[in-house]
C-alpha cells in the first residue's frame, strides 16, 4: 500500500521547464504546495492558480492613516499646544496654515504607508528575525528551482507525469 500525503520534490534548472511543469501538473489536478524559485519567474502565479494580492489597498490604508496622524498632530502641536508667528503666518486656524503644512502631510503618508506595509508583508509572509529557512535544498536561492507537490493520489503515477515533464531529479 502507498503513503498518502506525501511530499514529492521536483527539481528542475530552467524556468520555462519549470512553467511548463506547474501548468501540466495543475492541468492534471494535483496539489503543488510550494514552489521554491531563485528569482521571480513571470506567469508563475497564475499557473499555480494564487489569487492576486491585495498588498495595495493596504498600502492606501496605512497612507489614509498617515495622513490623518499628520493632520492631528500638526493642528495639536502647531495651533492648540504652541502656536506661534513663523514669518509672518497666522497661527489661529489649521486651514490657514494648511499650505505650509502640504509637505509634512504628504512625508507622513508616505513614511506610514511605507513601513506598515514592510511590516504587514514579514508578517503576512511569515518572516521575522531568526527565523530558520524553509526550503527544502539551499540551492533553490542559487540556481534550480523546486517545486514541491502533495501526492494525495498515487505517489507512483505522480512520478510518472513527473519523469515526463524531465526534472533534474526527484525525491
């Protein structure tokens, strides 16, 4: 009898072989639960079949939160907390100094967009310090690409359309 729900590493050293592997395995319905690349391969993501991300409209809510951090603070501290006359402008009303205002505002957006989305994509990628590499051979981050598939059918048959597509090698 098979085991079921092993993990069957393919290896290859060529991109566009590797494309071609994932569209014929996804094609044939099987599960590919990583795919370990050196550097960013084009299409890879719609061949494994990952829904697009959604980093942007969380970059537009961290610059919306900038934005209103600024504003808050800028109105506490240069209107209510200290006002004072900087060459020559009124120090009454936040509205009447907004065009002084115009380059902290657009810094602090950028600065909180910018750092909270660094922040959100290690935690939504699940990488923080010390944390041990997962791959499972080193050379994945030097020169041959690793795809990683569940055999829940047969691990036989699998192998088979595996040898057919001509990895480097399997294990």
């Amino acid at each position: 009898m098979e085991n079921k729900n092993k993990i069957v590493h393919a290896i290859y050293d060529d991109d566009d072989v590797l494309l071609k592997a994932v569209k014929e395995l996804r094609s044939k319905k099987y599960v590919i639960e990583e795919v370990f690349t050196p550097f960013p391969v084009h299409g890879l993501d719609k061949a494994m079949g990952l829904s697009g991300t959604r980093i942007a409209i969380t970059s537009f809510i961290y610059g919306c939160i900038g934005l209103g951090v600024s504003i808050l603070m800028m109105d506490y501290m240069m209107i209510q907390d200290w006002p004072q006359n900087i060459g020559g402008k009124p120090s009454f009303s936040y509205v009447e100094n907004m065009p002084a205002f115009v380059p902290i505002m657009f810094e602090l957006t950028v600065y909180f967009a910018a750092h909270l989305m660094v922040i959100t994509f290690y935690l939504r990628s699940r990488l923080w310090p010390f944390k041990k590499a997962e791959n499972p051979i080193p050379s994945t981050t030097d020169d041959k690409f690793l795809v990683q598939i569940d055999s829940y059918k047969s691990e036989s048959e699998l192998k088979k359309v595996l040898k057919k597509l001509e990895p480097l090698k399997l294990f």
